[in-house]
C-alpha cells in the first residue's frame, strides 16, 4: 500500500487516513485546507485521539459510512425510464456539475481539476442526462482505492451525489448510483463505500435499499464556516419554511443574530451592531405599506406599469357577463384572476368561451370580489428578483407535468411528482387534485384513472406556480438587457426594494415582454444557485456586504 495518500476531488482533498503511519500529519494537512474547500481525513482508525490532538480545529464529522458488498449487488430489473447515465465527457459536463452541487447547497470545485480527474483510472465522474431533454440533470463521483492507493482490501467509494431538485424522473439518484457501482464490478472490487449524513434520511434510504450497510468507519475534518453547521449546535426552533431558512442562514452566516419570532410564518428579528429589521420570509420593513399594496392590487400594478411606459396584455375589470363576453372575443382566450391573491389561488388560465369565463370569474370571486380579466399570451413564464433596483435572478417557471410510463395511471403520475417536489422544495410544492387540475387534464383528453402512454408528456396544471407542483430554470446568465431593464423600471416605478416581476416572454434571451404582476415577498429558495439571500441580507445590512456579485447582462450578438 502506498503511503500518505490524498487525492483532490476539486471542491476538497480526501486523504486516507489509512495510509498515514503519522497522525500529526494528517493534522498538517487538514490545516492546510484552502479557503472555500471542504477537505475530508476519511477512514480514521482512532477520530477521537486525532481530534484530542487539535480539539479547537478539528471536529468527527457526524456522518455514517454505508458500505456496499459488491458481490452482494443485484441489479435492477427495468433501467431507470427516462434517464442517461454516462461518464463526463467535455469540460461543460464540469460546469454542469457545479451547477447541481450549487443548486444542493454543496461545494462547487475546479471544473478544470474535474477535467483532469476524469481523465486518470482513479476517477469517475457520472452524469446523468434527460432523454427528452438532454439536460444534465444528475451527477456522482467515484475514487478507485486500488488506482489511488493500491488498497489491500480492493475498494472504492462514492461521493458528491446530486440530483437535480426541479428534475422531474424519478429515479435518477438510483440510476447513478447502480452505473457507478456496476463500473467497479466489471473493475474487479469488492466493495463500494460513502459517508452520509446521519440526518439524510432520503439518501440514506435510498442507500439501503440498494443493500449499502453501516460500517464503523469515521471521518475528521476542520471546523471552517462551510462545516460550522456539523459542529455548532443551531437554534432549538427547526420549523422554518426553506423562504425563511434560507435568509436565516445567511444572516448566522454573517454573524448576524436571529430571533425566529414565528416560525409557521417565517418571520425573524435581525440585529447586528445596533440595527434591527424585522422580516417575514423575503418582506421586510424595508418594504412601504404603500408599496405592499401597489403589489397586492393587481389592476393598480397594471395601471403604474402603464404609466411607466412598459408592456402589458390587454385587460379589463370582470363587470357584466356581456361586457366580459365582449372583450373575450375581442382578445380570443383570457386569463381570470382575483384582483387580490397570491400562489396563483383562484386563477384561471386559457379561458375560451363565454360559460367558461362565467366560471372563472365565479372561481376568482370567490377568493377576491374584485376580478381582473386579461389577454392570454402565450409564451415563457418568466421570474425576475429584483433586490435594491438591480436583478439578482432570473428563472422559467413551467406547469406541473407528468410524463407516461405506459403502466402507471395519471393519478399515480401526479402524486409521485409531489412527492419529488415536496421532497425539492421541503413540503412547499405539491400538485393540488382539485377540479382546476381534473378540468386540466379533461382538455387534454385524459382522466386520473386513464393509463398515460409511455413517453407522453401531460401538463396536469395550466399556470405555472411553484405551489402547485410547478417547476424553475435558471436562466438568469441568458436574460436579455431588455428584460432586466424592464424590470428594474418596474421595481422603480412601485418604489420597492425586493420584488419577484413576474413576465411572460417568446424567449428569456429575447426583447419582447408583457408585465404579469409583481410579488412583494418572492421566494428567494426558489432561485439557487444564485445569490438572492446573500443580496437580500446586503439590503438589510450593509455594512455585512459580501463581495458583489450583481448580475451582468449578457453579450448582445451583433449584426
């Protein structure tokens, strides 16, 4: 066996601790750990003595290590549906990497590191693409102990698992780690190994249903602020909402103290060096009453957008069945909405006939006696946070759709889709069964008993609310300078610090627009890997700004 053995996985070294006739150092070199890295002491016969030695640096990752017998695998008797599973290829299969590890809260590495990894036998990096779409939408690392280290015992161990959390294949977890595991059964090696932590309850089940079992192996690494959550105990209140969390914990981040004041609404009291601001998930005092309620109005937003001198669909207040009527057939098909309301409750998408319309409009009443009554246009559901008058995000909001198996019924399509995005998005996103998604479906010629043919894709939602099971994209690298422009003017023109505009575009990448609506509390969870908490706390707190990191319009192909 080779001696004092580390490996760089690109977001942080794994030594094997194993190989270190010397602990004082493996000490030295989890010392060395670089700023921004996650290094890991894997494989420690004695964590505890290791950490006696530098108890005010060091700390036992609370992790459990599951091991996989390979000769005990059994594979699966249908592939995963839907999924790819192949090696990286080129050097944007890094870049998407990043992206999922982002997108998971986890340590980003050096795609060009990743790069050169793969291109040694000690490496595998798998990704997992959307057969529909091609998209890369999961990601798995492997290390090959025997390349590494001539291992007596003829390992192997798994690391960095990452699904995509808007991905809507099931699966797509199991599949990387059966391809992974079947690549070193062809290797010859006997074991498979990986460290989860002990709270992971979704990864560790998966795991065990894949036959992985508990080993007594250990981990050590250095208290550093990635790892400060894994060895300072947080707050007694655990209830918050992923909204609220999130700005929580950048605030601790920042040495900022929170007081969680009510958890079930997500409201916190931040201080810090005799400031103090209360919040509500995303909405601050920041935030004027007057502005609040220029949001909160849908027909006002439109009028103030007007006055600014920017694009919004044609619309009317719902009046007379008539003069509803009327405008229906001047504009075709309509939208139907509350005046008042949010998380898309009581709207109706599509509307193409006069009865149709009258039910909508009841529907909405329901939830708001006022109605606003617009042009349906077609087109991509665009969000844009805008924090401080200046765009931090940009995303594609898509309806919840199930895609056919050929086995499954549609019914059992959608509560498997809320299970996955209730999993996403910690219980916030799940597909409601109500008679808006029956009468989704009955337009689209099906029923929640009919078997969905395989391979058919079915829209089971019209709007695209994350509430309701929708899904988010990322496009804030694409947006055009049109559309980032046209929503700053609108944050401008409502005079709000923090906003969610809500668009409908041909195209992110394009210049043409209408406004839909603005949020005044949007959910900044929504749009990781980008900084909106980081910018959000930066309002808040000035003198706490971290290194800006501000949006930068794309380039403009020229003629």
């Amino acid at each position: 066996m080779k001696r004092d053995v580390l490996v760089d996985l690109a977001w942080g070294r794994l030594v094997f601790a194993q190989t270190f006739d010397d602990p004082r150092h493996v000490i030295d070199l989890l010392r060395a750990e670089e700023e921004g890295r996650r290094d890991i002491a894997m494989y420690v016969a004695d964590p505890h003595v290791l950490v006696s030695h530098a108890p005010g640096e060091l700390f036992i990752d609370p992790s459990l290590t599951y091991r996989l017998e390979l000769h005990r695998y059994r594979p699966r008797r249908n592939p995963v549906s839907g999924v790819f599973v192949r090696k990286m290829s080129e050097l944007a299969d890094a870049e998407e990497i990043n992206r999922l590890y982002a997108g998971r809260g986890m340590v980003t590495g050096d795609t060009a590191l990743m790069w050169g990894n793969q291109r040694t036998p000690t490496f595998t990096y798998l990704v997992a693409q959307d057969e529909r779409t091609g998209a890369v939408v999961g990601t798995v690392t492997g290390v090959d102990h025997v390349r590494a280290f001539d291992d007596p015992d003829n390992g192997a161990s798994l690391w960095s698992l990452a699904v995509d959390p808007q991905s809507t294949i099931p699966g797509v977890g199991e599949a990387l780690v059966r391809v992974l595991a079947e690549r070193y059964i062809g290797r010859g090696r006997d074991h498979l190994d990986l460290s989860v932590l002990h709270d992971n309850d979704p990864a560790i089940r998966l795991y065990t249903r894949l036959g992985f079992q508990r080993v007594p192996v250990f981990a050590v690494k250095r208290k550093n602020p990635i790892n400060e959550p894994l060895y300072v105990a947080g707050p007694a209140e655990t209830e918050l909402n992923p909204y609220a969390k999130i700005i929580a914990d950048e605030a601790r981040r920042r040495g900022i103290l929170v007081e969680i004041t009510d958890a079930e609404s997500g409201e916190l009291r931040l201080s810090h060096g005799g400031r103090r601001i209360v919040t509500r998930e995303s909405l601050s005092e920041l935030t004027t009453a007057v502005a609040m309620s220029r949001c909160d109005d849908k027909q006002l937003t439109r009028r103030i957008f007007q006055r600014a001198g920017l694009s919004v669909p044609r619309g009317v207040s719902a009046s007379s069945a008539e003069a509803d009527a009327a405008f229906l057939a001047e504009v075709g098909e309509a939208v139907v909405k509350p005046v008042r309301g949010e998380q898309g409750r009581g709207i109706t998408v599509g509307v193409t006939s006069p009865a149709a319309l009258a039910s909508a409009v009841s529907l909405a009443q329901t939830f708001c006696p006022d109605v606003l009554i617009e042009e349906c246009v077609d087109g991509e559901d665009l969000r844009i946070v805008v924090i401080g008058h200046e765009v931090v995000a940009a995303a594609v909001r898509r309806p919840a759709t199930v895609y056919g198996t050929g086995r499954q019924t549609v019914a059992d399509l959608i509560d498997a889709h809320s299970r996955r995005r209730s999993a996403a998005t910690g219980g916030e996103s799940r597909v409601p069964v109500d008679d808006t998604t029956v009468e989704t479906l009955r337009a689209a010629g099906y029923g929640l008993g009919d078997v969905l043919p395989e391979g058919v894709a079915l829209r089971v939602r019209r709007t695209a609310n994350l509430h309701t099971g929708g899904t988010i994209h990322d496009v804030t690298a694409s947006l055009h300078p049109t559309l980032a422009a046209a929503a700053v003017a609108a944050s401008e023109a409502i005079d709000i610090p923090v906003t969610g505009l809500d668009m409908i575009v041909p195209s992110p990448e394009g210049e043409e627009y209408v406004l839909i609506e603005a949020n005044e509390r949007p959910g900044l969870a929504n749009h990781e890997p980008q900084p909106t908490a980081a910018r959000f706390v930066d309002l808040l707190f000035p003198a706490t700004r971290t290194t800006p990191r501000a949006w930068q319009p794309p380039p403009v192909p020229q003629p």
